[in-house]
C-alpha cells in the first residue's frame, strides 16, 4: 500500500494545546458533499478550483494543523443507493486499515441544501456499517455554507428536514460549517479541532476503536447472512409453488388423458358390441 501524502498547511492555524499529538478523521458524504475540498481546507492545502471529482475508494492523507498531526481519510459515497454491498465492504475494510487503530472522529458531510432522502440514507448507513456506537464519535460538517451569510446553525436547523434534526441529535447536536470554495479561515478551523477534542475527551473511548469496527462487522455479516437467508428461503417458496403448480397441471392432463381413455373404451364396447349383434 502506497503511503499516505503529508502536506503542510500554507499558513499554519495558531496552535490549540491538542490533548492528543495525533488526530485521525474519517470523512464520510455523499458525491455532493465536497468532502475532498473540504479534507483541503482543514489540512490548509486549499486550492482555487474545486473539480476534482469523488474518489472512487478511501484515501489516506496526512498534514500538521494547530499543533497535532492530522491522518485524513477520504471515502467515497457509502450512501449511494447505485454502490454494491461488495463494493461497499471491500472499501470500508480498507478504510478500517487506513484509520487503524481506529478513527478520533468522523466527520459527516452534508451539504446545506442536501438532495432529498440523503440524510434518511446517511441514518440507516451510518448504523448499518459502524453500528450504534458511532454516533458518539460523529460530528456533522455542513459545507457549501457560502451562500448561508450571517445565518447560523441553529437557524439552519430550524428550516431543515425531520431526518436532519435526528441525524443532529444522533450526535449530541455536534455540528460545524465549513466554507470550503473561499480562502481557508483558520478561525473556523480552529473551532472545529476544539469540537473534535472535546467530543473525545467525553468519549469513554478516545478513538472508534479496531474492536468496534470488528463488532460493526460482525453485525453485518450477520444481517448477510439473515439477508441471504431470506434471498434462499423465497427462492425456496418460489420452486415449491412452481412445484405445485406443475404437480396440478400434471394431475389434471392425467385427469383429462383417463378420461379420454374411459371414453375410448366405451367406443370400443359399443362397437363390440354392435358387431357380436351383426354376426
């Protein structure tokens, strides 16, 4: 495996006195989200243009913001209904490789005006892949804030969706904006780092630990199997209709054919019969 990129930021946030010498953050969002703009804006590699596209598999990056050493791992969307499980799994093992022994945070993206049903997906997802256990080491990133002005996130959330506020409260109310398309502003990036050192700093664990994903998935394999086992049970069901329904075609051909032979038989007494008479 190639190792991970270190970049630098180009002017360095004013250090915070990080409570840990190393962060590592798991972005999470769907396509929309700009999380490769965003990993960008938090390790200070900004750049003017924002076309680079999603990554198709989880990316590992490293840089050196506010004092600590920060792994950034990029995924791609996990939440698209188009991503097959195989595909999906294939990538969060590696993901799991890229942020052992585990992640301090993940960051979930959303974009302000999100498409809809994207935070229903981002629900079920979350908990399908990692568990319950995630929520406590989720923080919720809101991007493309550009056009919201002097709106805040409280504002924000008042006009959002009913998913939208469960996906908040899921994780303790912990969210962020991130103005990913202008200048980095360090202040902000400063805040953010302090929400992700206080999030764990009440964590029993400081970091998604390796055992947690290991848990994760397990309950994954077995919703697999409890998923294949239903896909087996139904093609049962369906073989055993056809079955039956073969079965009741054949019995009513036979049905059909003893008639016919008891008809011929008849016919074949009657004639008999005639030409007995005849001699």
């Amino acid at each position: 495996m190639a190792e991970p990129l270190i970049f630098r930021r180009e002017s360095p946030v004013p250090p915070v006195s990080p409570a840990v010498s190393e962060l590592r953050l798991v972005l999470l969002g769907g396509s929309t989200a700009g999380k490769r703009a965003a990993g960008n804006t938090i390790l200070g590699t900004h750049t003017l243009t924002h076309t680079s596209t999603e990554t198709q598999h989880s990316e590992s990056r490293q840089g050196e913001v506010a004092g600590r050493r920060v792994t950034m791992v990029d995924t791609p969307d996990w939440f698209c209904s188009g991503l097959s499980e195989k595909d999906m799994r294939q990538d969060v093992g590696l993901c799991v490789r890229l942020s052992a022994p585990g992640p301090h945070a993940f960051l979930l993206l959303i974009p302000v005006e999100p498409s809809e049903g994207e935070e229903r997906r981002m629900l079920e997802k979350m908990e399908d892949i990692f568990g319950e256990g995630c929520w406590g080491h989720t923080l919720i990133l809101f991007t493309h804030a550009e056009g919201l002005k002097e709106r805040s996130v409280e504002e924000l959330l008042q006009t959002g969706s009913q998913e939208l506020q469960q996906l908040v409260e899921k994780c303790g109310n912990r969210c962020h904006l991130l103005n990913v398309k202008d200048r980095p502003d360090d202040t902000k990036i400063t805040q953010l780092l302090e929400k992700i050192e206080e999030m764990v700093s009440r964590n029993r664990e400081q970091f998604y630990s390796s055992e947690t994903y290991q848990e994760a998935e397990r309950q994954l394999r077995e919703l697999r199997m409890q998923s294949k086992q239903e896909v087996e049970e139904r093609k049962l069901r369906e073989e055993r209709k056809k079955r039956e329904e073969l079965d009741k075609r054949i019995q009513e051909s036979l049905r059909k054919m003893e008639g016919e032979i008891q008809q011929h038989e008849v016919e074949i007494k009657t004639i008999n019969l005639r030409a007995t008479e005849l001699e």
